[in-house]
C-alpha cells in the first residue's frame, strides 16, 4: 500500500511539474513573439509629458525634443541596439549602442553600453513600459522621480519608413 501511494503521489508530482513546464514555455513563447516585434527600425514621432517640466531623457543631457525623429534600432536576437539624436540646434548628435530586453511582454530594460567595455559590467539601466504594441508601433512609458512624485513621459515609436 505505501509503495502504490508512494507511486500515486510521484505520478501526480510529475503531472504537475510537466503542466508547470508547458505552461512557462507558452509564456516564454508569447513573449518572444511580443519581443520580436521590436525587431527593426523605428523612429520616436512624439513625446508626451507635462511641458512645464524640462525632461532630459537617458542622461543624454539632451532636451526631450531632441529625442523626436531619433532613430532607434533594436536586433532582439541578440538584445543589441542603438539610438541615434540627429543633432541640430542645441541637440546633439551622437549613437548610443544599448543591450535590452523585453520582460514579460510590457517591461522594456536598457542599458547604455560604452566603447571597451561589457553590457555585464555596466549595471545601471532603464526601465520603462510597454504599450499599446502592434508590428508597426508601440509606446514607452517611463515614470521619472521629481521632488517626491513623478512625472510620466511617454516616447510614441514608429516603424522606420512608414510616412
């Protein structure tokens, strides 16, 4: 008898690790397929955010503007990109490799990845949200602290090409 419900309780373990195993590779699965939607070129067209603060995105030093019509360019086989300010005016010009990644399927992560070195040995990043993402567009949505609340800026992309 105690080898017939030791046997019983070992099948209905197994049953539920393998249920458990299925149900985080589907997860895993949607979530490449959200991922790899951001595959490509897209461009910022806009950004919203409450005009009577000054938003530098990115430590770039550069003013928020400065980041609508940057080019943005994300490979998720291998989590690389970069984003690219045209420059003009008091914007600069400069291209910013960066690692990322897409956490289940509405949390986007950077980070900025500088010439000599590693993305493992630069720890510092952002995290912003994803939304409404369709193959041709997606939003950005970051929450950035200021004198104990925070202001939300929200980065609008489009597919590179598209007007």
């Amino acid at each position: 008898m105690k080898k017939l419900l030791l046997a019983g309780i070992l099948g209905t373990s197994l049953f539920a690790v393998s249920c458990s195993t299925v149900k985080k590779g589907a997860d895993a699965q949607s979530n490449r397929s959200e991922f790899l939607k951001m595959k490509g070129d897209f461009q910022i067209v806009s950004i919203e955010y409450d005009k009577q603060y000054k938003i530098k995105p990115f430590d770039e030093g550069a003013d928020a503007q400065c980041f609508v019509g940057s080019h943005w360019r994300f490979i998720p086989n291998n989590y690389t990109g970069a984003y690219t300010l045209n420059g003009g005016g008091k914007c600069p010009a400069l291209t910013q490799p960066i690692k990322f990644e897409v956490k289940d399927g509405n949390t986007f992560m950077f980070k900025k990845i500088q010439e000599g070195t590693k993305a493992k040995q630069n720890t510092v990043g952002y995290t912003l949200s994803v939304m409404n993402m369709t193959t041709d567009q997606f939003s950005l949505e970051q929450n950035v602290p200021f004198d104990g609340s925070t202001v939300r800026v929200v980065y609008n992309f489009e597919r590179a090409g598209m007007k």
